[in-house]
C-alpha cells in the first residue's frame, strides 16, 4: 500500500523557517523523480520544487528560488523541503508528489 505522509508544516512569522518532511512507503522511492506543489486558498496547485531521482538538476518556482531547497533521502525514503525566509504569500498547504502519488498536505502559515 502506497503512503506519503508529510509532516512539518505550522505557523511561522515571516522571515522564519520551517522544513517539511514527506515519507514514502509502499513503492520504489529511489525511482522516481519527487516535488512539491503548494495550494493557496482560491488559488490553483502550483508546483514548488522538483529533485531528480540520483543526482541531477533540481528546479523551483521563480518565486521560492534562493529560499527554499529540496532534497531527499533515498536510504529513508523521504524528500524535503527546508524553506528559509518565508513570506506571507508562501502560506498555503504544501502537498508531495512522487511517482502518481499525492501525499495529504501540511499546512504552512506565514503570519506575524
């Protein structure tokens, strides 16, 4: 059975950091190439930060370049995302993607 289980989202000021977690279980996570897309409220899913499977180019939105970072983990089947001076207009509920598969969300707030 196929989870994603995020895990590190909360409410943050602006300026602040947080780093989202998403464990994968139930397929070949060193396979496939993982993301992170965002949702704001009326807003469409918008993707936020892609890796690779081994090696290779990541690639980000314009909007989160030079403050987020996304890595994984293949000998823990987790990627991440360490988000770094965050601003209001990141507060949205951040989703993992991996493979077909849509992780449930962890809510993130930027707000003083």
């Amino acid at each position: 059975q196929v989870q994603l289980v995020e895990s590190g989202g909360g409410l943050v000021q602006p300026g602040g950091s947080l780093r989202l977690s998403c464990a994968a279980s139930g397929f070949t996570f060193s396979s496939y190439r993982a993301s992170w897309y965002r949702q704001a409220p009326g807003k469409e899913r918008e993707l936020v930060a892609t890796i690779p499977t081994i090696g290779g180019k990541t690639n980000y939105a314009d909007s989160v370049k030079g403050r987020f970072t996304i890595s994984r983990d293949n000998s823990k089947n987790t990627v991440y995302l360490q988000m770094n001076n965050l601003k209001p207009e990141d507060t949205a509920v951040y989703f993992c993607f991996i493979g077909v598969w849509w992780g449930q969300g962890t809510q993130v707030t930027v707000s003083s």
